[in-house]
C-alpha cells in the first residue's frame, strides 16, 4: 500500500490515551481529504467501525497495520499515523490528547480537517 499526505515539514501531533490507539500506538495526523492521497493498495485494505460506526479503521489486510483511518471526530478528513509515513518530519510536537474522555474533548481537533 501507498500513500502520500501533503502535510509541513514541521508536525504537531497527538497522542491519544484510549485503548485502541494507546495500544497500537498510533500518532495522529489530521489533515483534509484534498491532502491525502491512496496511490496504491486499496484492494489490501478493510475496514472496521465500532461504537458508532462513524470512524472508518483501515486495515492492510496482509500485514495488519493501520496507517490512515477517517476519524470521528473529523469524517471529513482523514487521520494519518506518522509511525507510517516513509519520510520522517523535520521535526515533531507531541501534543497529549485526552481520547478517554472523547466526548469533552472533541473539540480540540475538530478544526484539523478543514481545507486552508
């Protein structure tokens, strides 16, 4: 599968604390669905949803990795796992994000998806 994302050479990230993400220890990278880009590989995915069945987790269905998802709280973009991508950024801010506690933070990255 490839991908790529037109993102700055200089990240701000979060890191969410809920079990799915804490556990897979995904780096989340919102952007607009104008910066993402699937090149290759979409026969090898599937998708899971849960709880709501608004988030669409994207699967390689070969080796079981989860680069990119549609998220919740943004399914107007999608979200990126930095862990994934092939060129490193120059440099990357860590920002926590209280995803236990989802609902009342929400708002918190809703705005990452909007197309500049």
């Amino acid at each position: 599968m490839r991908f790529e994302v037109e993102a700055p050479k200089d990240l701000q990230v979060d890191e969410c604390n809920c079990s799915i993400c804490s556990k897979s220890g995904f780096l989340h990278l919102i952007v607009p669905q104008s910066k993402f880009t699937l090149l290759q590989g979409q026969d090898a995915l599937t998708t899971y949803r849960f709880n709501t069945g608004v988030a669409q987790h994207t699967f390689c269905r070969i080796c079981g990795v989860k680069p990119f998802y549609i998220p919740r709280s943004n399914p107007d973009g999608y979200d990126v796992n930095v862990r994934c991508l092939d060129t490193p950024p120059n440099s990357m801010e860590v920002l926590p994000f209280d995803g236990v506690n989802w609902e009342e933070n929400v708002h918190k990255v809703a705005h990452k998806s909007l197309d500049n």
